[in-house]
C-alpha cells in the first residue's frame, strides 16, 4: 500500500508499483534507447526527487537543455503529441518563485533492482 502512495502525483496502482520500484524508469531507459538509437554510454539516469524536469539533453559543448514543467505527466505528453506545434495540456504553469530546488542523485542499484536490470 505505502508503493501506491506517490509524493508529486496520483497514479494508478501498478503504476505506482512500477514507479516505486524504478520498473517504470527501466522501460522508459528502454525506450529511449531505441526511439533515439542511443548506446548506453550516451544514456544517464538520475533521480529526481521533485518531478519538475521531465527530460534533459547534454550537448557536445556540455550546454544541457531541460524541459521542465509542474509535475503532471500531462505536459511532456502534450509536447510530445503536438510536437513541433504546442498545445494547451491543461497544467498550470510553473511558478519559478515556488521552487526551493532542483536535486538529483544517482540511482541505488541495490534499492532498485528493476532499473539496473534494464540497463
């Protein structure tokens, strides 16, 4: 029951079985990997305690550009689906002014056996 309690969202219940396992951030490794033909070299993951950075791109000049957004899955599938137009997700918009930080951390394996399995 604690697994179906996500801090940022609410979810259905294999969902967030699968998020709190990390299963979920091993099919995404997965897609990703083949949507951008992508060697595990050119992959990083990292935890993101606050879910306002739904992706991020590190250029060969080391720039790294993020999309950032409230922490509702609805916007980065918007963007996604509409791509190159944009289109209203129906997600409020991010109040800079309300965010405290922005963290990450590497992943524990040994915590999230799923994820390291994907990888």
């Amino acid at each position: 029951i604690q697994a179906c309690r996500h801090p940022n969202w609410s979810m259905g219940r294999k969902i967030s079985v699968d998020s709190a396992t990390m299963m979920n951030k091993g099919l995404e490794y997965i897609e990703a990997r083949w949507l951008f033909n992508a060697s595990a070299s050119q992959m990083e993951v990292l935890i993101h305690p606050q879910s306002v950075i739904h992706s991020m791109v590190r250029y060969q000049d080391g720039s790294v550009l993020a999309q950032l957004g409230e922490p509702d899955m609805r916007t980065p599938i918007a963007h996604t689906m509409a791509w190159p137009n944009r289109v209203n997700s129906g997600v409020k918009p991010l109040d800079f002014c309300k965010l405290s930080a922005l963290t990450f951390a590497a992943p524990d394996y040994d915590r999230y056996p799923c994820l390291k399995l994907a990888m």
